[in-house]
C-alpha cells in the first residue's frame, strides 16, 4: 500500500439552506476541494451519506453527485455507515488510491436534514439504532446517550455540571470559525440551566443538525511537494471497527471499544502514540460522547475524562489535548453523513496554519474520530504535516 496525501479541501457553511439542493451543496464543496487541489477530474468518488433516501427520497448518490460535478465516467458510490459515513468514505477513498487502483479520489461529505419536520428527523436518524431490541422500544437517539449518561454518571459521581466544558469550549472555538452554525459562547450557568431534552441531556449538551458538505482531493503522496508555507498532509493512520448495533448487547455499555480498537490501529500504522498527538477532532454529538472518546482513546482514564475538561486541558491555547477547534459537531454543527469529512477537513486546516484564532501551535499530527449510532461504527483516521 502506497503512502496517501489529502491535496484539497473545501466544505460550505452548515446551516438551513433552503434555497440549495442536496446536489448543490455537495458540489460546492466538491468544486472548494478541486480548485484547492489542482485535480480537475478525480478518478473516483465517494459520497457520505446517511439520510437522503429517508429525507430527500434520492438513492443513486454517487451517479446524483458524479452527474453534477461533471465526472459521469467515473467510478462513483455512496458509502453509508449512520453518522459515521463520512468517515467511512473517507476510508474507501483512502484505499482505493493506497492500493493502487486510483490515482486521484473525491471524497465528498454531504447532508441535507432540514428539509422535513424535527420528528421526521428524529425517526429518520434513529435508524442508525437496532431496530428489534431498540427502536421498537421507542427509543431515539437522545434517549439511548441519555441513559448512557445517566449510567456514566452514577458509576463515576459526576454531576451533570461537570460535563459543562466540553460544550463550552466547542462554542468558544466555532466563534472564529465562519462556517460553523452557531456563533454563539456559552457560560456554566446557561448550561446547566438550558432546557432538558432527555434526562441528563440538554439542549446544550446536544449538537444541532443542519446542511452541509465537506470534501477532500487525496493522492499518492509522492505526488504532492512540501512547501513551507503548505505542507504535505498525510494519511499517516486509518482505522475502523464495530460494536454491537444495540447498547444493551455490549459487555460494557460505558466503553466505546471500536473507538478504542479503531484508534489503536491507527496509532500502530502511524507508528504514534497518545502523547504524540496534537489536535483531535472527536465526534461529540453529545457531551457524554466526548468523555467517551477521550477514554477510549486513551486520552483519561477510565470514568476521568470530564475532568480535562474542568482542568482546561481539552483548549487550543496549553491545552494538553485540545479538540474540537473548529467547533466540533456541537458548534460547527452535525449534518450527519457529512460530519465525518468535516473532521478531515479540520485537522488539514490545523496542520496547514490555517485556523487563525484557534491554531494549535505546532500541530503536527492532527487525529479525527467519527462515530457512526451509539458506537456501533467507528473510523479513526491520523494526519501528519510533512
């Protein structure tokens, strides 16, 4: 397998873009990546994404995207793996040209959810869970992380407070990024007062959908040079793995072991470790997600991760492992089948000096993390400026 590089980059502004097209929105961002990257006919493409036939009634994305980016001979599909598509995209990019097989890869993220009322939202993304042992229980995503949460709680003593961090530096950060939702910081006390969803969640707690799409152009690495003022990004570590589709089927419902499995294979192709990295993009869609992440990852301790956040050590300036620089899903917003490319897109623009007022000094090696349901479907993807 031959070394990969990521030579463009291009994402739109999350919002509710009533006047845009699934299609339009895709190719704003694939067009972004395109004239980043020089590559004006990618050989290949691959779509992330989770809720087009459910919201827009459109299957086909692939052949949808490859028609109105103007690549109909070529090789296109779309890759769904629940919120975790774009991540899985990613991946089947990655391999296709580490392989050999394809020179050049589109890799095009993209989500279009506000198109249809909350409830139809709500049930559409609930899928993601297992339909005999869960849903037919009633269940909806906040419900599932919520008790979760509630579990999290109890067995470690945490109180609901604690978690109050991670939602706040995600909007602190996303207020400098202008393609984020929400431009908006948050204080403890608005968190702790903000209205309950599902007990313990909040609405704080909880990231905001919307539409949106991110891309990116990857390559043999040996066709990309080294610049000072743009470095080459590299794939230096890629992996994935499951978990039981249900939260009740795991050994222990309180440990995302795909996020511990994925990471650890992407550390070893990396040839990296924990303290090795310098930025990590995790997949909070909600704020017990976070902690779970930095465990498992092997960031804290087990039942330990809320407090990095209360010790300031999860920032962008002396944090010991800042995440979330752009906003994470929480701030930047999380348009399900296209968070995973946005994660991507985030550490290429920490490892190329481009984050103005949340650039990790020095970053390095930038990590993304993208979860697909409750922790069924994990990718870890690690990159390296060089």
């Amino acid at each position: 397998m031959r070394p990969v590089a990521i030579l463009g980059i291009g994402q739109t502004i999350i919002d509710e873009h009533w006047d845009k097209s699934l299609r339009e929105i895709a190719g704003e961002a694939a067009f972004a990546a395109m004239q980043d990257s020089g590559v004006e006919h990618p050989e290949g493409l691959f779509v992330g994404n989770m809720l087009s036939p459910l919201i827009g009634g459109q299957n086909q994305l692939g052949a949808f995207i490859a028609d109105w980016v103007g690549m109909w001979r070529a090789e296109a599909v779309k890759i769904e793996a629940a919120c975790g598509s774009g991540g899985a995209a990613f991946r089947a990019g990655l391999m296709a040209v580490a392989s050999g097989e394809m020179d050049s890869a589109l890799v095009v993220g993209v989500e279009k959810m506000t198109d249809k009322a909350g409830h139809d939202v709500t049930a559409a993304l609930a899928t993601a869970a297992d339909a005999d042992w869960e849903l037919e229980q009633g269940i909806s995503f906040v419900g599932l992380n919520a008790l979760v949460m509630r579990r999290y709680m109890y067995e470690f003593g945490w109180k609901h407070g604690d978690f109050a961090p991670f939602s706040i530096n995600a909007h602190a950060n996303a207020m400098h990024n202008p393609y984020a939702r929400l431009h908006n910081k948050i204080t403890v006390e608005q968190f702790e007062k903000s209205a309950m969803v599902a007990t313990p969640i909040n609405l704080l707690d909880a990231s905001p959908i919307g539409d949106g799409a991110a891309a990116a152009i990857i390559v043999p690495a040996e066709q990309v040079s080294t610049h000072p003022s743009r470095p080459r990004i590299v794939v230096a570590g890629s992996g994935a793995a499951t978990d039981t589709l249900a939260v009740h089927s795991r050994k222990d419902p309180l440990f995302l072991t795909a996020a511990y499995l994925s990471s650890k294979q992407a550390y070893q192709m990396a040839g990296v470790g924990v303290d090795d990295i310098d930025v990590f993009e995790l997949h909070d869609a909600f704020s017990i997600m976070s902690a779970l992440s930095l465990e498992a990852c092997g960031f804290a301790e087990r039942g330990q991760a809320p407090r990095l956040g209360l010790d300031n050590q999860i920032q962008v300036a002396g944090g010991r492992i800042p995440i979330c620089t752009r906003g994470g899903l929480k701030a930047r917003g999380h348009p399900v089948g296209a968070t995973g490319m946005y994660q991507i897109v985030e550490v290429v623009q920490q490892l190329r000096r481009e984050c103005g007022k949340t650039q990790v000094d020095g970053a390095k090696i930038g990590m993304a993390q993208n979860i697909g349901g409750s922790g069924a479907t994990i990718l870890t993807h690690i990159l390296k400026a060089g």
